[in-house]
C-alpha cells in the first residue's frame, strides 16, 4: 500500500511540473486505468521524462547521478 501511494503521489507531482502520460518507455509517467496497470508502473522516470523534469526545474543531471552512487555506497 506505501509503495503504490507513494507511485501516485510522484506521478500527480510530475503532472504539477507539466510531464504529461508517458507514451515512449514503461516508466512512473504511464497512464493506468486500473489498479493493475498503475502496480505494474516502476518508481522511476525513463529518460525522456527524467529530461523533462531537469529542464522544468533545472537540476544538474551529472550531480544527481553522482549523489545517488553515494547513497548507494
């Protein structure tokens, strides 16, 4: 239930920064019309939404990466 909320609460927040349904990747953007597809969606941005997000709000995309391997080490 935590995992398919916090889904939700990521893909409405993407929408407030005008990324609109996925239609290229299976990637957190992807529209769903029932429980199943919506469970079905990954936690993640594909590339092309993750760029859209980096040109919406202007992250470094390199810093990103290099502060998520840190986390993981």
């Amino acid at each position: 239930m935590l995992r398919r909320c916090c889904k939700a609460l990521a893909h409405e927040t993407a929408h407030i920064f005008e990324i609109e349904h996925c239609i290229w990747y299976r990637c957190l953007m992807k529209g769903s019309n029932h429980v199943a597809e919506s469970d079905a969606r990954p936690l993640h941005l594909c590339p092309v939404d993750l760029h859209k997000l980096q040109w919406s709000i202007g992250f470094d995309m390199v810093e990103r990466y290099q502060r998520l391997r840190q986390i993981r080490h």
